[in-house]
C-alpha cells in the first residue's frame, strides 16, 4: 500500500485501500473534482479510451482533465492550432473564409490581438487553468473613462462623440436630481419614511455630486477642458449638456454595461494572446495525443464502443474507442455519417449560429494615447462597427493593434459578405466620425474574420430556439436532451452551459460530462 502511495500518489492508494474495504468508496464529488486512477481500481478493467472530437475549450479540457486518470484520449481537431473559437491573431497567421478570400496577418512582432475570446471575469474557472496551466495573465481594460460614445438623436448630441465620464457624470447627475427633487415634493412619501428620505437625499447628494439645494450642476467627474496645474492653475471643468438632451439621447445607454456579472471590472486575459491557454493544454495533453488537420466524416456508436471516421493529410482514417466526447459545434454534427436517434438529430437544428466577427487595424503610431489618453477600453457607437476597442499591451511603444468593430447579430451582417478591403474601409469611416482624421492615418496593417464564415464554426456562438440567450431559470427540451449521452457518445460545450459564449461555459460543460463518464465507468 505504502508502494501504491509513492508511485501512483494519494488517489492510487485510497482507491486501493477502498477496494480492500479500509476506507470508504470514492463517492460523487459535490462539485467538480479531477478523476483520479484510484476511483478505478478494482472497478474498470484496463484502460479506458476517448476519442474527443474537436481542440477547443471544451475538447482540450475534457481530455486533459481524463489524461488526469489515466485514461487513453485522443484529440481530432480540424484546424492545424488548438483552441477552436479561441483566436489570436499575430503575424503570420493565414485563414480562408468559406467563399471568401485568404488573408495573411503582417502585424509586427509581439502584436496581436483575440478574433475570438478575448477577457476573462474574475469569477470564470478560466483563471484557474491559467493558474493550473502556468499561463500568465494581465488585467484587461473593460471600460475606460477617456473612451468616447457617440450616438445618433433629435438632440444637439446627435453624432457628437462625448467622454465616456462626461457622459456617465451627466447621466447620474440628472438622475440623481430628478429621484431627489421627487423624494423631496412628497412622490415617495408612501414608501418612504422622513429618516428614509434623509439617507436617500445624502446618497444621492453623492451619487450624483449634487449641489447643496440637490441640483446637478456639473461636476468635476466629467473631466476638465484645461487640466488642473500647479499654483493657481485650478483647471477648467467642462460643462454639463442640458438635462433634456441627455434624457432624449441616451448619453448613457452603455453605462449598464459594466454592472453586467460577468463584465464587471476587472477583467483578465492571457500575456501575449488567449490562445497561450490551449497551447499549454497541449503541452500538458502531450502533442502525440492531438490529431491536427484532422475533418471527422463519420461518428457511430458500434458494439465495441464508437467508431470515428475522419480525413488527414488526404488520408481515410478511423479509431474506434469506449466512448467519444463530441464537442463540435451542433450545426456542423449532422452533416457527419451517424446513427444518431432522430430526435438527437432534431435537437442540433435547434441551437442557431450567431453572426459575429472582429477587425484588427495595426497601426505605427498609438496616438489613443498621446492624444486622446486612452489606455485600453472601448468607445462606443449605434453605428455598426458598434464599439472600437484598444490594445491592453505595449502601453508607450511605437505601434499597436486597435479592434476596428466587434460586432454581432444585426450590425455584423453589414460586414459578413464584405470583403476584407471594403470591411477595412467601411470600419475606418465610421471610426473617423468617432475619433477623427487621425482614425484613418497611419495604419500599416489588418486582419479581420467573421465567424459565420470561418470553416469549422461556421457561427461565433449559439442561441436555442424558443429560449432566451443564457436560458434564464429553465431551458428548451432540445437543450436538455443533448446534456444526456446517446450511447457512448457524449455532447459538450458552451452551448450545453448556461455560460454561451464564454470560455468558463465550455470549461463547465466539459466537467460535467468528464464527471458522468467518469462515474459511468467506475460503475460499470
């Protein structure tokens, strides 16, 4: 026993000892927990196999957390990378979009910047494989007070692009005065007791920074024309728009944004790009165990387990395993031979790609900084680029990669059918009108990718037909038939999370599935 201990570890000898009856059996873990050789012991025999079918988030996470047992995995991945949606682009990156043209990405050395995911909130287990995996992380600049929005109106506002601050100072401002002035003529008197009025009155007072009758009149909040100096340089605040056309504009539809959960600052990403995840997932997978350049045509549950049929470097191969992790996007499984129950078949149709896509401008000069005193963050806009965001990385150095648009649903569709150049000039042009001239100067480079368009997604992310976009407090029949296995063949993903779209969403449906086969297999 004490042999077991030292060379399998803690897991391998309370297996052991479980089987013999000297300690209590290895039970369900209440949340999720590694598998571990031990829980196997006297239960499986030999080693058992998983074919996973894709290297994304959930793929390489289902097999590096089997590897961790002991158990046979391999990986068949498509693409020549790891990571799936998760896409950094750096110089020498090439990708052909279906019916599209090929781009090759020039940017200089060191700079890139995420097609795909690209933040992390703290609450995401994401942070804790980079912790696992050795991968560095940085904070991300999610909002930033110097970024601009700009907002078409029937206002002065119309098309003027304001500071984020000034635009936040304004809105909580008036805010404030107006919930002040109602608590004050008695509109609250029926929910509100004196004592309760007098605690609102002070926290709007500050909320707000109300003058001492409750009026909002500016605010040093919302930035400085000339900024304060030494002697009796006290600096020149800027003034606030008038109440009404702050209300009628919507200065502060994107203030919200921030209060999200899961955008709250701060928020985190990778040193040098999110693909380092998968790079040290594959590292710590072992390369031999990732097939590349690997397209599945067939997936069938077989008396022996699960056939996988798949391309390679122009040759048919097959691996038949115990069970198959199937993490490919919903869409693209019904084109693969199998023999999937209909009502399977039915449940994939359910889950609808999204548009979405991203455009990076390189350019040799990082005048958001010089100029504008932006570091990081996003300005934002109704036009369809929708938000232009800045790098987080090389802070002062000589050039940088701007996000030109990030956009989905509705606004991406301008860009989807466009080639790169016309996508390029239409981002730029609509920048222009935010940023100014300068927006269209000094670009030495660009790459961008629409995820509708990318082989292999074929979709940025997926939404359930007749469900909301995270679910809510129930979910649609054809999401909760694809959480159970069919046979061997188990489904996974963040679109079997309640987390779509984010990397934590894959992370949490791998586990789970990891768990039920582990158990499955221990039971059996």
């Amino acid at each position: 026993m004490r042999g077991l201990g030292i060379t399998g570890g803690v897991g391998l000898a309370y297996g052991a000892m479980s089987t013999l009856g000297l300690a209590p059996a290895v039970g369900a873990p209440s949340r999720f927990q590694a598998p571990a050789m031990g829980d196997l012991i006297g239960k499986a025999p030999g080693s058992q196999s998983v074919v996973v079918l894709g290297g994304g988030p959930a793929g390489l996470c289902a097999a590096y957390e089997l590897g961790k047992a002991g158990y046979d995995v391999t990986v068949l991945e498509a693409r020549t990378r790891p990571g799936g949606r998760v896409y950094s682009v750096r110089g020498g990156t090439t990708e052909t979009e279906i019916g599209g043209q090929t781009q090759t990405c020039t940017f200089a050395d060191g700079h890139y910047y995420n097609l795909g995911a690209t933040r992390i909130p703290q609450s995401h287990i994401a942070l804790d494989y980079c912790h696992e995996l050795g991968v560095e992380i940085q904070p991300f600049g999610n909002q930033n007070a110097n970024t601009l929005v700009n907002y078409q109106s029937d206002t002065p506002l119309s098309g003027q692009s304001v500071q984020y601050r000034a635009a936040k100072a304004d809105t909580f401002g008036y805010m404030s005065e107006l919930l002040h002035k109602a608590a004050s003529r008695g509109a609250l008197d029926d929910v509100l007791s004196p004592d309760d009025k007098d605690a609102l009155s002070e926290f709007l007072s500050d909320f707000g920074d109300l003058s001492s009758d409750g009026r909002y009149i500016g605010s040093s909040r919302r930035g400085f024309s000339d900024e304060p100096g030494a002697g009796l340089n006290f600096g020149t605040r800027t003034e606030p728009f008038a109440m009404p056309d702050v209300i009628r504009s919507g200065l502060g539809r994107n203030i919200s944004f921030e209060f999200g959960y899961d955008q709250a600052t701060i928020m985190m990403t990778p040193v040098g790009g999110m693909d380092r995840i998968y790079y040290a997932f594959q590292e710590k997978i072992g390369a031999d165990k990732i097939q590349f350049g690997a397209e599945v045509t067939s997936m069938k549950n077989v008396p022996e387990g699960v056939t996988v049929a798949y391309t390679q470097h122009g040759s048919r191969k097959s691996i038949t395993a115990d069970y198959c992790i199937c993490t490919v996007p919903p869409n693209l499984i019904g084109r693969f031979d199998n023999n999937l129950p209909a009502d399977v078949l039915n449940a994939l149709t359910a889950a609808v790609p999204a548009s979405g896509g991203k455009l990076g401008i390189e350019y040799t000069r990082r005048w958001w900084e010089t100029e504008d005193r932006i570091y990081g963050g996003a300005s934002n806009t109704d036009k369809d680029i929708s938000q232009i965001m800045f790098p987080y990385d090389h802070y002062g150095s000589d050039r940088g990669v701007v996000v030109g648009y990030y956009t989905s649903g509705r606004r991406h569709l301008a860009f989807e059918s466009l080639t790169h150049e016309q996508r390029l000039a239409k981002a730029v042009a609509e920048g222009m009108t935010i940023h100014g001239d300068k927006y269209g100067r000094d670009i030495a480079s660009s790459f961008s990718g629409s995820w509708r368009r990318m082989k292999y997604s074929e979709g940025a992310w997926m939404s359930w037909k007749g469900s909301s976009y995270g679910h809510g407090d129930s979910a649609t029949p054809e999401y909760e038939l694809l959480l159970k296995p069919v046979d061997r063949i188990y489904f996974a993903g963040d679109h079997l999370s309640n987390a779509i779209a984010w990397q934590h969403g894959a992370f949490t449906s791998a586990r789970d599935v990891v768990t039920a086969l582990h158990q499955r297999v221990a039971a059996a």
